[in-house]
C-alpha cells in the first residue's frame, strides 16, 4: 500500500514494509485465530487480550485482523459470522480500507508517538496518549457500538500510563475490548497482567517467514531471504531487518566472535564499535542489539535444557537485564555507543567465564 511521502512514520511499521493494520494476511497461528472467532461467535470474547510473543512473529498483525472482523460484524450471531471459518476480512471492506489508513472511529491505538523536536518516536508511551484514548473511550461508539484499543506495546507505557490504561480496563464502556501486544509480557504492570487473557504465540517457522517476506514486496534474492529466514528465529520483522544493506554479514561476524567468549580479540570488539556508531549505522546497531539478545538467550535456554542448576544461570540472566537497562539508558539520556558496546563485550565475557 502507497503512503503519503509527508505522512509521519509510525512506530509500528518496519522499513517499506506494511504496517501491522495494513496487513490483510496471516501466516501461523491458525489455532488461535479459530479460537478467538469461536469465542466471539459464542458471546465469550474476554475484555482484554494480552498477546504475547517475540517481535516480529504477528502480534500486531493478529490483533488488527481480530479488531477488523469485530468491526465488520460486529453483531456477533450474524449469518457472517456463523458461516466464517476465520477472521479473514475483504481488503476492499469499508472497514478494512478505514482501518489501513487510520481512520476508522472507533479504533484507538497506542503506541510510542513521533517527536518533532529530536525527529525520532519517544522512548516511551506517554500518559498523555493514554489520556487521549480514555477521552475517545468516553463517546458513544460510531457503528455497532464496539471500541477497540491496541496497544503496541505495553513494555513502551511509562507507569504512570499503565496505571491509567489499568483503570480504564477496570472499568470500562460496555463492549469494549483490549488488545495488549507485549513482547516481554513478564514485563506487563501484574495488575494488568491480572484482569488479561493471555495468549502466548510461537514463533514462525523459516518457511513462514520467507513466505511473509516475499508477501511483503522484499526484492532480496531467493537465497538471502532464507538465510536471514533461518537466522531469524521466527521473526518477520527480524527477517527484514537482516536483509537490509549489510546486516547479514555483520550478523554472521557477531554471531562467531559470541561463540568464541569468553575469548575476545580486543581489536575486533574495537572495530564493531566504531562500525556502529557511525553516522547513518542505525541498522548496524541494531544488527548488534538482536545478536547480544539472541546470544545470551540461546545460552540461557541452552544451559537450562542441560539441567544447569539455577545458580549456574544467574550470571546470564544478570548480563541479559543488565544489556537491557545500558540500552535504554543510552537512549534515553544519549550516552556514548561505543563505550557501551566494548562494555557489553567484556561484560558477556566474564559471564561466559
């Protein structure tokens, strides 16, 4: 789908890929789809959703597909609805047409906004936002009397804005529903966790993500899209960010100087750094970022199926919040890249010891 070149990016979307409520099609998660449609055919759709899942394996994606079918029919023992064998919508229902380009009413999404200062999205979602949505919450719904929120992703919501998106869960309009998108639901305030349904979603196979790929118009080669397909662990989005410029190649670099810790060649950690901390190396950066998170939790799983005692873990789960909080913190308060980086290296390294 064509964008307005003015138009301001939305957080939610990757690169020229479609945004999540462009996407009209689904690939996995088949069980939970039908789940949710015989929920809702039955009168049992709960209030709030809590959907959980790495980034990139179709959260967003499902809970745009579940709010598109509800405001298509959304009288829930339609003949439509009976007959539906999933929540697939025409791409040319009004519905699904106002809903692509942000328009629809009675939709409200949560997610970090664009800040004109800085040209970059906050870091966070602001209770301001929040605030905005619990005031569209209060009008009278436009068309069949549903409103839908979704939030991508709870993790972005500052306290303050989670303890008020709380209180609107708590007492909400009447048919109201909440679709939490959570990428680390252990992270999710316990309160909402609490008043959610929670529904966990696998991550993609490589062939899944090789088909999203090319659903999404991604000129890579046949053979880089498997590669970045396989190396991405289930992830669409984590797919598409491998095949852009230089990423594979760099995501293969990290990938052997991580499996060589706790022995570290100080010259090559040196030489990252400065490669990511160039200007216009966003995506450098970020290639960094997924292989740290990538490494550590391989290891972590990988020391757990091998009957490691706790204890034995607790250096890597230690490293893994550690590399978490340095890089929000770095973000937030603009601290220096590459001291971080070569910290992150020795710091992995004397875990792996």
């Amino acid at each position: 789908m064509s964008r307005d070149a003015d138009a301001l990016p939305d957080s939610d979307r990757f690169g020229d890929a479609p945004a999540p409520r462009e996407t009209m099609a689904l690939l996995g998660h088949a069980l939970v789809e039908r789940e949710w449609l015989n929920a809702y055919r039955d009168g049992n759709l709960p209030q709030a959703l809590l959907i959980g899942g790495a980034q990139g394996v179709g959260k967003a994606t499902l809970a745009w597909r579940l709010a598109r079918f509800i405001l298509a029919h959304p009288d829930h023992q339609s003949a439509a609805v009976a007959k539906a064998s999933d929540l697939d919508v025409r791409h040319d229902h009004p519905v699904a047409q106002r809903i692509a380009q942000g328009s629809h009413g009675d939709v409200s999404v949560l997610r970090r906004e664009w800040n004109p200062q800085s040209k970059k999205h906050y870091s966070d979602i602001r209770i301001d936002d929040v605030r905005k949505m619990m005031d569209r919450f209060k009008l009278a719904a436009g068309e069949g009397g549903w409103r839908i929120a979704i939030i991508d992703s709870c993790e972005d919501l500052n306290r303050s804005g989670a303890n008020a998106l709380l209180k609107l869960i708590e007492e909400p309009p009447p048919k109201s529903l909440f679709l939490i998108v959570a990428h680390r639901p252990g992270q999710v305030l316990p309160t909402i966790r609490s008043r959610c349904r929670k529904v966990m979603l696998n991550p993609l196979t490589a062939g899944e993500v090789a088909g999203a790929v090319k659903a999404s118009g991604h000129s890579g080669t046949p053979a880089a899209i498997l590669q970045a397909s396989e190396r991405s662990g289930g992830s669409v989005r984590e797919a598409l960010r491998l095949l852009e410029g230089g990423s594979l190649a760099l995501d293969a670099k990290l990938g052997q100087m991580l499996r060589q810790l706790p022995k570290l060649d100080g010259r090559e950690v040196y030489a990252i750094a400065d490669q990511c901390v160039r200007a216009g190396q966003d995506a450098a950066f970020e290639t960094l970022v997924q292989a740290l998170f990538h490494h550590l939790h391989t290891r972590v799983h990988a020391m757990a199926g091998q009957g490691e005692p706790i204890r034995n873990l607790e250096p890597m789960a230690a490293a893994f919040n550690e590399l978490r909080q340095s890089l929000r913190d770095a973000e937030i308060y603009n601290l220096d890249k590459r001291s971080l980086i070569v910290g992150i290296f020795n710091r992995l390294a004397q875990s792996a010891r």
